[in-house]
C-alpha cells in the first residue's frame, strides 16, 4: 500500500477520532480529587506566553538585516527577474530585551546617550511538492508555479514559487531555476531574504541555497537562483532527491516588516551585571537533589524534587499539595502512567525551561504536560510533532492531539490529511 492509498484510510480515522478517543478519556489520568482541586485553582492560574515568528536583532546598538551588504546580485536576462549568487549562509544577532549598552572594557568610551532599533523579522516557510517530475517536459524558459502561500491567515503579503524545470534561458538550460515571486502586496516593496533546498528521501534537507542580503520585492518581482540545481544531477536515483518521482522544495522566507527606536540616557557610574543564571542554577538544583522535600517515584526509579518550584510552575502540583492529598502527606508522588526518561525530561523543563530531547519523546511529553498543565511544554511538543508529520504518522498524531486539547496540531493534522 502506497502513501496515496493510505489517505482514505487517515480520513475515515479522523471522522472517528471523536468516538475514540472519547473512550480514551474516560480512563482519566489525574485522580478524582486532583481534578477538583484544579479546577478550584485555574481561575487563578497564568499561562506561559508563547512567541514566535519574530524577534529583535540588534547588535551593539545596530541593526543587523543579515550580512555582507556588498554582496552582489546577478541579473538574468529577463529584466523581470532578480538573480542571486549563491554564497555561505551567515547568522543573524538576535537580543533578547534591549538594556544600555554596556561598557564591556575599561578604555571602550561611554555615551551620554543610547539607542536600539528593533527590526522586526517576520519568518514562515512553504514545501511545495511536485509530482511525476520526470515527466514535466516543459521547454527552456516555461515555468510551473506554485499556489500562493502567506506567513499567515491575515498577511496581505501573497507569495509563490516559481520553477523553470529546463532553466531559464540558454545559459542556464541543464539546470533547474528557482525563483520566489511577490504575487500581491499592499505596500509599495517589502524587504525579504529566502532560503530554498531540496527535501531527499529521509525528509533532510539538501542543496540549500539562501540570499546573502534582504532583497527589495515589488507586486510581480521575483528573485531567486538560475542555476539551483542541475538537471543530471537531480534526475539521477542515486542522489535520492526525487523518492517516488517527487520533487519537493522547501523555501523559508524572512520579511522585514517594522522598526522601533528605543532610546535612553546612560548613568553617570557603569556597572557590568553578571548574566542571569537562574536557569543553570535551578537546573543543578535539580541534579544535585539538595535541600529536596518530595519524591516523585516511576517505575522503581526516583527523583528528588521541591514542592515549591513544582507548585509555582505546575497548577496540578500546586493542588496536590495545598490540600490533604496522599502526596501531601507522605512527600512522596506515585506515577504509573510514565516512563522515568519521560518524567526525567519533564521535570528538566519545570526547573529550567528547557527539554533538549524533546524530539525524542514528543508524543509521551505531549501527555505528561497535559496531565501536570505545562502550557508552553505542550505547545513545543505540539509543534515538534507538527514538523514530522507524514501520511504514516498523521492518523496517530491527530488521535494523540484530540485526546490531549492539542487544538494547533489537531488543525494541522486535520489539514495535512484533507490535502
């Protein structure tokens, strides 16, 4: 049975989703008493706060696009079209908060006066697959185009890729061309930077290349690589770039939008404040188990834990042990629903805000931040599922995501079968 055979199968999946997994739910995970108490205590309970697509970039009080702004660019033949030279790909400061700037040494001169810039990037991606792609038998300089695509439901910026599958013209006719177009916008250029590659057969990334500078976009511009790749070499099967005869490019796209200054005076006396490490302190709490009050068992395996840091960052902790719970009484916190690497990572997040193996465990820690009510945890896990989502997978991930009010990856689930 082949991918395109499973589809049917996902779909009647997911019109009984709501059957199953009303069956699944009835073996709830928390205790009776537990899920009074927490429900007493969420009117009062704040969530995470999740960010994404944006940030600020600003490096010692200047704003930084990308790099190399003397860059060249490559001018097709048709002036309609915007060539970019492939260069090695560059990194991008992004601050967390803008603070003054400090005085890092002891002949750096100090202004009176400071200001930051904020340019905010918004960043989004598209995968376009083709189809039978040996068969496109297209002439040099015809085209296949994409559907329009946006970094969201409300962007009024439109975009679509643009491939030339025998090049663009002469010079470039054994390869293949790859251009981003600005279908519509409501301003007169937008700034963007993109990146395509080639999606091979393990799903990896290959053949990247990226603009070195943002680029000035207006409504039908287009700009991109002539020679992306040549035909040989991605027709060839040994290569694995066209698994089952598709070819399927990956493009991120980085648009500017705004900026805002921030400015301030600076002190009369300097201080250097040493960097908060409030997050590896509390992670060595954690390791060293020093100063422990509770016990959280699995699986004959225990881990020492504090009550405090696990009621300020879990709500169904913090109702375990407000009121006269077993786990109050005796210190101790029996789970049988989870793996001890499982609970490890979980409690590496409640202490530090960190899961490094999450894309390990995803679907298990999906499960457990729904249980202990750890917002951000379950957006990340969310998100972490969503990107490997395949025709394999996606019946699964779409029961896991009903069954634990992962409304994002249940959209997305639902959205990657009805394609």
């Amino acid at each position: 049975m082949g991918p395109h055979d499973l589809r049917p199968l996902l779909k009647k999946v997911m019109r009984q989703t709501n059957v199953c997994t009303a069956a699944m739910r009835r073996g709830s995970m928390l205790e009776e008493s537990a899920k009074k108490c927490y429900a007493q205590q969420q009117q009062s309970q704040h969530k995470d706060l999740i960010v994404t697509k944006c940030g600020l970039i600003v490096m010692d009080g200047r704003p930084y696009i990308g790099a190399s702004p003397d860059v060249l660019a490559r001018i097709g033949s048709c002036p309609a079209r915007g060539e970019v030279l492939p260069e090695s790909s560059s990194s991008m400061a992004i601050p967390r908060l803008p603070t003054p700037p400090p005085q890092s040494e002891v002949n750096t001169p100090v202004a009176e006066s400071w200001c930051y810039t904020q340019v905010k990037v918004i960043k989004f991606s598209y995968m376009w697959t083709i189809n039978n792609f040996s068969f496109c038998r297209e002439e040099m300089g015809e085209v296949l185009k994409s559907s329009t695509f946006s970094a969201g439901a409300n962007d009024k910026l439109k975009w679509c890729l643009r491939v030339n599958p025998k090049g663009l013209d002469e010079e470039s006719k054994d390869y293949l061309s790859l251009y981003l177009l600005l279908v519509s916008c409501n301003k007169s250029e937008v700034r963007a930077k993109f990146k395509f590659s080639i999606l091979n057969a393990k799903r990896e990334e290959t053949k990247a290349m990226e603009s070195q500078r943002a680029y000035r976009f207006v409504q039908g511009k287009d700009w991109g690589f002539k020679k992306f790749i040549r035909r040989d070499f991605l027709l060839d099967e040994a290569n694995g770039l066209l698994p089952d005869d598709k070819l399927t490019l990956y493009c991120e796209v980085s648009v500017v939008a705004d900026s805002v200054n921030i400015s301030g005076q600076n002190n009369a006396i300097q201080f250097k404040v040493p960097e908060c490490r409030l997050s590896d302190d509390f992670g060595h709490l954690f390791e060293s188990q020093k100063f422990s009050d509770v016990i959280l068992s699995v699986n004959g395996r225990e881990f020492y834990a504090h009550k405090a840091i696990l009621a300020a960052r879990s709500p169904v902790f913090a109702a375990m042990f407000e009121h006269e719970m077993e786990e109050k009484k005796q210190n101790r916190v029996e789970i049988t629903d989870m793996d001890h690497e499982v609970l490890r990572e979980m409690l590496r997040f409640i202490y530090t805000g960190r899961a490094p193996n999450l894309d390990k465990m995803a679907d298990d820690l999906l499960a457990a931040a729904d249980k202990y009510a750890l917002e951000r945890l379950k957006v990340m896990c969310e998100e972490a599922l969503c990107s490997n989502l395949s025709v394999e997978t996606a019946a699964e991930v779409l029961i896991l995501a009903d069954m634990h009010s992962a409304d994002q990856l249940k959209a997305h689930a639902i959205d990657f079968i009805n394609t």
